[in-house]
C-alpha cells in the first residue's frame, strides 16, 4: 500500500473513532434532555411523541427531592468554606518555606484522592460511631471536608508557588510589612487557583455518593443519595428533570468560571487526580 | 514567596486546622477501620466484638467467592475501559492541542470540562437512560439479536459508564504533553520519508508515553474505586469491590468483613498507583538521559 494510501486510510480511521467518541459523549445526555420532556408516563422508544413539563413539575413539588437540595447546597457551602480556609493556610505555610520533608507532606495532603471512597466512608462511619459521632449532618459533613480538602491544596499550592517572589519584595521595598505584602500582593496575584480549589471542593460535595451512602441518616440526606434510592425504587423520569436542571446549574456555574477566571486555566490547576 | 520571616512558629500554626482534619478524619478512621478487620465476626452485633481479640479469618475470608469475583470483574471491566479511553483520548487530545482554529480547541476543552463538572451520578444515570434495557436502545439492541439483560451486554454498559467518566479526563491530562512536543519533530520525520501515521506512532506517541502512563493511571485508579457506576449501571449484576463493601456494611451487616474488603482494596488501590508512578519516573529518566 502506498504511503499516501496508508495516511487516508488511518486519517479516515481516526476521524471516525473521535466522531463516535464525541457522540458517545454527547448523546446520552441529549437524549436525558429530551426525555425530560416527555409527555409519556412510561419509558418509551425516541423521540417522545408530545412534550410536556410534567417531570419537572413533580420534581419541584417533590418534599424528598427538595429536602435532598436543600442539604446538599447548605453541606456544600460550609465543606466549600472550612476546606478553603484549612487547605489555602496550610498551602501557605509549604510554599512560604523550603524545609526537609514537603514534598513527603504534600503527597501525604494529596493521598485522600487515591484512596477508595467507599474506604474512606466505612472508616469514618466506624470511627464517628466509636466516638458517638451520630448525627447525620456532622458526620456528612467530616465525609465531605476529607473528599474535598486534597482539591483545595492542590490547586492552592501550586497558584501560591507560581507567584514570583519578586512582586512581593518589591511592596516590601517599598514599605510594605512581610504581612501587608502577602494580603494585597501574593494573595491576589493566586487568587484564580485559589477560586478553582473552592469551585471543585463544591463540585466534590454536590456530587458525592459513595462517602455519603455511609454517613446519611434516615432525616439527613444529600441530595445525590435521594436520587440514587429514587433511582432504585422505580423508573422515573422526574430523575431525568433532576438532572435536567443540575446541568443547567453547571452550566451557568461554567459561564461565570469562565468570565472571572477563564475555564481552562481554572481546570489546568486542579483536574488531575 | 516571603524569605525572611520574624515569627515562623506562628506561620507554622496556620496548618494546624488542616492538619487536625487530616488527623481526624482520614488518619484515625483508616486505623479503626484496620483494627476492625482484625475483629472475629458475630452474628447479631453490629461490628465486631472488642473484647474478642484479634484474629486473620477476615482476611482469611477474602479468598474465597464474592471477593475474587468481585475482584476479577473490577480489574477486568476497569483495564478494557481505561485501555480504550487513553486509545480515544490521543486523537481528540491531538486536536485539541495542535487544532490551528482557537474557536474548535475552545469549545471541545470546554464540552470535556462541562463533562467533569457534572459528575458521576447525572452520567451514569444518562447512560442507564439511553442504553439501559428498557430504554431507547431496547429495539435496536433486539434488532441485532442482543439481549439486553444478559450479562455480557450489562458488563459492556458498565464498562461504557466507566468510559465515560474517564475519556474526558485522559483527554485534559494528554493535551498538556502533546502540547510539549514540539511540531518540527513530527515534519522533520515526514520530511525524511516517513507517513504521518508512522511518525506518530515513532516519534509523538513514545514523547508523550509519561503523560500517557499518567492518563492510564487516572482512569485504572478511578475504575478501581468505582461505586457508583457498577450501583447505577451493573443492575445488581455486576458488582465491583466498593459495591461490595457496601453490602457488607447495609445487608448483611459483617462490618470486620467489609473492613477487611476495604483495607485490601486500599492496598491493590495504593499498589497500582506506586507502581504506575515508579514506571512513569523511570520512563521520563529514561528519556533525560538519552
């Protein structure tokens, strides 16, 4: 085969492996959308025959659903603050001395996101139990504070350690105290890595199940939890609005990443596990 | 950052709330958990007994049924799926660090972002929705004499389910390396004779095997620890290590059993990424010294 030959023939097979990829991708959650939509009251062939709002009616009028949101919102919020506050001290104190044993402590710090999350749920659940830890809000939110912290000092350390030690010389050269110069210099300057780790700490929260299947209690509950026993007890597409209505929350979360901070520097800093 | 400091003992202090979290919560219930699965296990209690003493028959247990199987399963469906999500991952990752139009590279990073961003659960369920067996897909999987409840096709969904988690990750770790080679080198190839698809495959693919082997790495890791996907998708079929710790925590309640699971899950799970990142190393060595 001729060498030209060869290249159409592989090109032409690489275009269609990333064309069904990126259906692949797309697809399951175009159809999710349309579904959403459907005026049916059982899962039947595509496309729907009439479109109707019922699904997210019932959603929005759903008591456990909507109990589910509002402790999964107000759990995020809190894990989202204590994480950033504990991860960015903790990053500023590894990236403001060079001492033997950080690099060790940094993997140490990062070492959550490699261990099992069903691990991590059982243990918590075994220890909070041993310690009479037994309601199910403080015990998600210890779930959730572990899961979520690594991502907040990843993300924090390494915008904190690509701030050129100059800009602050330079406030202090000029009268600025050691402490004004990191609040209103270095601080800022990290501030986009910094908002990252706190976007994904909420993200890691608001999509939690494996740790949170363990810590919930029969009143407390997230909810990605009320969606998974929903999804269990019977089909229904009201899921479907659920999910829905997340995307677009995504989406619109995607939209203001991307005018404060600019999406791919935001993922750069932070996606890798 | 700041080089001469008055009072370092008390900038050392502020690492004392996440140490304290890292302590608390990650460091005392991992050792909990190992002392529970050294705990004989008696019917009736919650948890072992801890007044028993201390006995191996939990791990002793691992050896037989549900755990190897489970076993088997996990690293076979998580291998195929992370195989074939670093193959797909190359082509779209070389778009969209090579792409010549910013709008196509834009928009694709930010549909694989969009993908991360929404999780695990709202995917799985999507996927259940579309190739689940009483879905959409149900008369054209019929129509090519595929069962959808048989075990092959559901193991097939999982894996998908697990692939779609781990395409656009592999995706966002591969465009940082192909971005670091530089394009003469592929020309030059081409302009010594060879194809473009024999200089891909001789110089782009062995330059970029670290962010390759690190992109594997992610998705096995991933798949290993996988819970939800297998919950969602495996319709009480196929079961994965996590799903099984689970069990063992809300069924039958054997937690020194589960703990056992889980401490021999977080083993394979750190196993996996040391040596995984020891190849990595070697490999980026390697190529230092040639």
């Amino acid at each position: 085969m001729s060498k030209r030959l060869q290249d159409t023939a592989w090109r032409a097979l690489v275009l269609l492996a990333m064309g069904l990829s990126l259906v692949f991708l797309v697809a399951p959650l175009a159809v999710t959308a349309l579904l959403s939509f459907d005026s049916r009251t059982f899962l039947g062939p595509l496309p729907p025959p009439s479109l109707s709002f019922q699904w997210y009616e019932r959603f929005f009028s759903d008591p456990v659903l909507l109990q589910g949101l509002k402790t999964s919102l107000l759990l995020a919020a809190l894990v989202t603050t204590v994480a950033t506050a504990a991860g960015v001290a903790i990053s500023i104190v590894l990236t403001s001395f060079r001492f033997r044993g950080r690099e060790l402590i940094l993997s140490f710090l990062l070492s959550p996101l490699v261990v099992p999350p069903v691990v991590i749920g059982f243990g918590l659940l075994l220890y909070l139990s041993s310690i009479g830890a037994v309601d199910g809000f403080v015990r998600l939110l210890c779930g959730h504070l572990i899961l979520a912290i690594p991502y907040v000092v990843r993300a924090s350390v390494t915008s904190l350690a690509a701030v050129n030690p100059i800009y602050a010389d330079a406030a202090m050269s000029l009268g600025a105290s050691e402490r004004a110069a990191f609040w209103t210099v270095t601080l800022p300057l990290a501030r986009s890595g910094i908002a990252a780790g706190a976007i994904f700490s909420f993200a890691v929260s608001m999509d939690d199940v494996a740790v949170s299947m363990f810590l919930t209690d029969s009143r407390t509950y997230t909810l990605p939890v009320a969606l998974v026993s929903a999804m269990r007890a019977n089909f229904d597409l009201t899921i479907a609005a659920a999910t829905v209505v997340f995307m677009a929350i995504v989406a619109v979360l995607m939209l203001v990443i991307d005018r404060t901070t600019g999406i791919t520097n935001a993922f750069r800093s932070t996606h890798q596990r | 950052m700041v080089r001469q400091d008055e009072r370092p003992i008390a900038r050392f202090a502020l690492s004392l709330p996440a140490g304290a979290i890292y302590f608390g919560l990650f460091l005392l219930p991992l050792a909990v958990l190992f002392i529970e699965s050294l705990r004989p296990f008696e019917p009736g209690f919650v948890g072992g007994r801890p007044d028993a003493g201390f006995t191996l028959e939990n791990y002793v247990g691992l050896l037989s049924g549900s755990f190897s199987a489970a076993l088997g399963t996990t690293l076979r469906i998580g291998l195929l799926a992370s195989l074939a999500s670093v193959i797909l991952a190359l082509p779209l990752a070389h778009v969209c660090a090579r792409s010549s139009s910013a709008r196509l590279t834009a928009l694709l990073i930010g549909l694989f972002v969009l993908l991360m961003f929404l999780g695990v659960l709202v995917r799985a369920y999507a996927l259940q929705l579309t190739l689940g067996a009483v879905g959409p897909m149900r008369p054209v999987l019929l129509s090519l004499g595929i069962a959808p409840t048989s075990r092959a096709y559901i193991e097939f969904v999982v894996g998908a389910g697990l692939l779609h988690y781990i395409l656009p990750m592999s995706v966002l770790t591969l465009i940082g390396p192909l971005r670091s080679i530089h394009p003469n080198l592929h020309e030059s190839a081409q302009s010594l004779g060879a194809s473009a698809w024999m200089a891909h495959a001789t110089i782009t693919l062995p330059l970029c095997a670290p962010g390759i082997l690190t992109a594997f790495l992610f998705s096995f890791t991933f798949s290993l620890s996988a819970f939800v996907i297998p919950m969602i998708l495996g319709s009480g079929r196929v079961n994965f290590v996590s799903s099984l710790v689970y069990t063992r925590f809300s069924e039958i309640a054997n937690y020194p059993s589960g703990a056992a699971i889980s401490i021999g899950l977080l083993v394979l799970a750190l196993a996996i990424v040391a040596l995984l990142s020891a190849l990595a190393r070697r490999w980026t060595s390697l190529r230092l010294h040639v």
